[in-house]
C-alpha cells in the first residue's frame, strides 16, 4: 500500500532518482571515484522527476530555441 501511494504521488521523482543511480553508477564503476559527480546526476534526475510531478514546462522551451537558431544560422540561403 506505501509504495502503491508513493509510486502513484511521486512516479516522477521515483523514476529520476533509480536513472540518477544508474547513470551515476555506471560512471563510477567504469570512471574514478568521484561522488560530486555521482551526487549531481542523482540531483538531476530528482529536479527532472519533481519537475514532471508538478506538471512544470521543460527547463528548456526547445521550439523557441529552435525557431531563434534557425533564424540566426541558415546554412542553405
């Protein structure tokens, strides 16, 4: 029943913090030991998962940034 509740108030924070650890541990395992950095992916993936469970637009706003790059940098005219 706990998890049931946690899952369904917090699947996003739950899912960025296990891809946090994953990434983070795949880094540790195969690079040095560097807990800053194993501590700033956890962070990441808990800041992207709190921002999909409180609805919040992407950090992001990729379709303005596209419109502005292509209107500064057209490689075909």
């Amino acid at each position: 029943m706990f998890w049931k509740e946690m899952w369904e108030s917090h699947r996003g924070r739950l899912i960025g913090v296990a891809g946090g650890i994953l990434f983070g541990s795949i880094y540790l395992i195969a690079g040095f030991w560097n807990m800053l950095f194993f501590a700033l992916v956890v962070f990441i993936g808990y800041t992207l998962g709190k921002r999909k469970d409180l609805s919040q637009s992407s950090l992001v706003h990729w379709r303005e940034l596209g419109q502005w790059l292509s209107s500064r940098w057209r490689p075909f005219k």
